[in-house]
C-alpha cells in the first residue's frame, strides 16, 4: 500500500474451521438481552458480558453457563440505541442520540458499575446516527452526532479530543455504524468514509452501491 494509507487486509485460503455448539445461555425470565458481549480476554477469562433490558449487566461463565455475577445500571427511560464494551471489559459505553454515557467498574470481581462521565449534545440541530466503538486499545471511543459527523473522546477523562468532519447533510443524514481498523490509526463509517485518527483527516471516500435491502441498524466490525 501507498505510504500512509492502510494496507489491504490479508487473503484467506482454506475451508473455515466448522462451527461447533458448546452452550446456550438463557436471559433471565421477563427480561431479553440487549447485547452481548465477548471481552478480548475471553480466551483466558472464559467469561462474557450481557447487558439486559432490565438494565442488568451480567457476567456469565462460558464453561458451566453459570451467572457470575448482576449489577444494575441506568439505560434510561427508552433503553440504548447503541452499545459497546472497551476491550478489557471495563468500561461500558451508552448512547441515545445525542447523549452519551460511560460507565466504569464493569468486570472487577469487587467493582461496581458507576456512571465515569457523560456528554451530551441535544442542542445541536440536525439528525444524528447512533455509531459507538471503542478503539482496539480501548483508549478511544467514537460517537456519531449530528451532520454525518464523528466524535473522538479520551476513554477515561471523557474529554473530546477530535471531531471527524462529516458530509453534506442532505446527501448522508446519520452516521449508523463506524469501526476502528485493527491497529486503530483509521475510522471507516457507513457513510463510506475513512478518517485519519491522529490528524482527523480525511483519508478516503469510498465508492459503491449499497444493496437495497441492507439494514439500516447493521454495525461494522
């Protein structure tokens, strides 16, 4: 690849490894899981994390099924639009519109789920999309706000470091899905855009057809 730009991903050869049943893990009665989520230390670990639509976060053991532990947290009236966990499993990040909410202490084994900080931004007109992703160092978190933009905060003093310029607004209304890649120097959106990190440069626009019956709501990963 050119210099600066990212570098295409690797080629595939061979049959996928065939997928195996290992368990089933059932939300509790009365309650249906929002999220789930599986920390990059779960090789380890053995353990995921649900988020409930009871506002319940709950640590389940991957090898017996067995709940570990359930902590209650404040999703708001309405519930999330988005979701996401940091990498090492200990920030939980919300969002509704334009409001966003981080929590920390989410899998210390003597940790409380508390609310770390905040932003919200429901003054600035325009639509907005409702992309969330925690960078694979878990040092950034991305937020998509109104006109197609894209916000970067520091994870843990939640100060705003950037903001991802975004596109005409009559052409693209909302940024829905947005992810890091791997070594988390670029931001690729939904809206076929890709930014420079550290610069918050705009590096490529990327071109295409989307297919008709693609979902809105799908995430990027």
């Amino acid at each position: 690849a050119p210099q600066g730009q990212p570098a295409a991903p690797p080629a595939v050869s061979g049959p996928a490894a065939p997928l195996r049943f290992a368990r089933e893990i059932k939300s509790p009665p009365g309650t249906q899981f929002l999220k789930i989520f599986i920390p990059s230390n779960f090789l380890s670990e053995r353990k995921i994390v649900s988020l409930g639509g009871d506002g319940a976060l709950r640590q389940w053991d991957i090898e017996t099924g067995a709940l570990l532990r359930s902590e209650q947290i404040d999703v708001g009236r309405f519930g999330p639009d988005r979701v996401a966990l940091s990498p090492d499993g200990m920030r939980l990040a919300l969002s509704r519109f334009t409001s966003t909410y981080v929590f920390a202490g989410i899998s210390g084994d003597n940790s409380k789920p508390r609310l770390d900080w905040s932003d919200d931004d429901d003054n600035r007109a325009g639509c907005t999309g409702n992309a969330l992703a925690f960078s694979p160092n878990g040092k950034v978190l991305l937020k998509a706000y109104p006109r197609s933009s894209v916000r970067l905060y520091d994870t843990v003093s939640g100060k705003a470091i950037r903001t991802l310029p975004g596109q005409d607004i009559g052409k693209i209304c909302g940024i829905n899905a947005a992810a890091f890649t791997p070594d988390g120097r670029y931001v690729l959106s939904s809206t076929f855009r890709m930014w420079d990190v550290a610069t918050g440069k705009l590096v490529r626009t990327l071109t295409g057809t989307v297919p008709p019956d693609t979902n809105d709501d799908a995430e990027l990963s």
